[in-house]
C-alpha cells in the first residue's frame, strides 16, 4: 500500500534536533514515501547530523530566512537534490530574549522586530522563494501556537504569530489562483529545544497535561508531525487559509 505522500517533495525547515518538532514531521513524512530535503540556520553541522538520523539520511541546505541571497539561491540549491517541491514546512520562529519573559512593555522596536520578520513574515519569504518549484496542488504548512490569547511570558512572540497567522490568509489568498494552498498547524506544547528557551514555558505545560480533553504527552511529537504530513498531503484539496490544532483540545475548552 503506498504511503500518504508517496512520490511528494518536501522541504522542510527548522530541524534543530532529533526533539525538534520539524525533525518528526520530515521521519514521518519519508515513513509516508516522501523525498525530504531540510533547511539549516546557525549550527550547520548539527544539523548534518541529526538530518542522518532519518529513515533515509536528507540533505540540508543552509538558510536565513533574513538574507535575501539565500532566499534568491534557494531554488537553485533544492534542484541540486529534487526537480520541485510538491510541500513545504515552515518551522521558524525566534525573538530576543526581551521579546520573552521579560517586561512586555520594555521591548524596543529592534528586538520586536527581528521577532515579527523571523516568525511572521519569513512565511511570505520562504513561500515566494519555493514558488518557482510549486506547481498547482502544492502545500505550505506554517507552524503556530494560538495567538488568540495573551498566554503567560509568550509576549511578543505571541503577537507574532498572531502576524504568521494574518501572514498565512493573505498568502492563501493570493496563491489560491496558483493552485497553492497555505495553512498553519498549531500544536499544543512539546519539549523542544526552541520550547525550553521561552522563560515560564513549564506553565503552559501544566495546564495542557492537566486539561486538554485528549489527554497531552509532552514528550511525543508524533501526533503532531502526522497532522503536518495530512495538511502536506492531497488528502484536504480545499483547505487553505486555516489553522488546524492539534493540541488534545485544549484550545476548544477556554482557560
């Protein structure tokens, strides 16, 4: 029986470690039949590493999705491993440290800033620089936490994703003629390298493990990377412009 993204090519960003939500969404994807190639900011090696931790070790490019040279060459480097991208993952987000936990009200421009155009709008960069590769039926999936709520120390990242969600309408707005759909996963919390850098994280941990009607593991990222993979495959044609959560519930429940 082929797999539910047998024969797709996907690019996939924001593999820090084998822990790394990204990580599971490219094992599950290549489990499914999927050709993956990932994408590497910073600690490039590390990343060479964990990518030969997959079913089929992935070849990674390096990408800032700040410097306008690496999204111009993007195209040209993922035809260096696959003819075009059927999916692309969206898994970036970062803020300086007075962007989390600290004083809401002390954060200058600057650092909010850098926080909305890695988080929010590198969803258009990163989606333009894949379009010469996407044909119609083509998927990107953007990684959210809800932004409807102001949840404790999430701060200016939180008003971020509230962009990356306004970011992922008008994207699916303008690329619907092209065929190209655009959604966001939000997941309920995982025990991720970029999870345990947001100060009062622990709390938020707390009221899914003891709240959310499906129960939370906050160790398993499965769940999460199957969802990813569903939204990646042929399997919701008509979806696009949408969040679809995956947080055992919590979000359905209030606070």
């Amino acid at each position: 029986m082929s797999g539910l993204l047998e024969g797709k090519r996907l690019l996939i960003t924001g593999v820090i470690t084998d822990a790394s939500i990204a990580f599971h969404a490219a094992r599950v994807a290549q489990e499914q039949g999927a050709q993956v190639v990932l994408t590497g900011f910073g600690r490039m090696s590390l990343v060479e590493r964990i990518a030969k931790r997959l079913p089929t070790p992935a070849p990674v490019i390096e990408l800032d999705v700040t410097n306008q040279e690496h999204l111009d060459g993007l195209a040209d480097k993922v035809r260096e491993h696959m003819d075009g991208i059927d999916g692309v993952l969206h898994s970036i987000a970062y803020g300086p440290p007075t962007t989390l936990g600290a004083d809401f009200l002390a954060a200058p421009w600057e650092d909010v800033a850098t926080a909305v155009q890695v988080s929010a709008y590198s969803l258009k960069s990163l989606t333009m620089a894949c379009l010469p590769l996407m044909q119609p039926g083509g998927s990107v999936v953007g990684m959210d936490f809800d932004a409807r709520l102001a949840w404790p120390a999430y701060n200016w990242m939180g008003v971020a994703k509230a962009a990356l969600e306004s970011v992922t309408r008008y994207l699916a707005r303008d690329l619907g003629p092209k065929g190209i759909r655009v959604n966001l996963v939000a997941a309920g919390p995982v025990r991720t390298m970029a999870a345990k850098s947001i100060p009062g994280f622990s709390g938020l941990e707390d009221a899914w493990t003891e709240r959310a009607p499906l129960g939370w593991d906050l160790t398993d990222a499965t769940p999460v990377a199957k969802s990813i993979c569903a939204v990646l495959s042929d399997w919701l044609p008509a979806t696009t412009g949408s969040m679809v959560w995956v947080d055992g519930g919590l979000h359905a429940t209030g606070m």
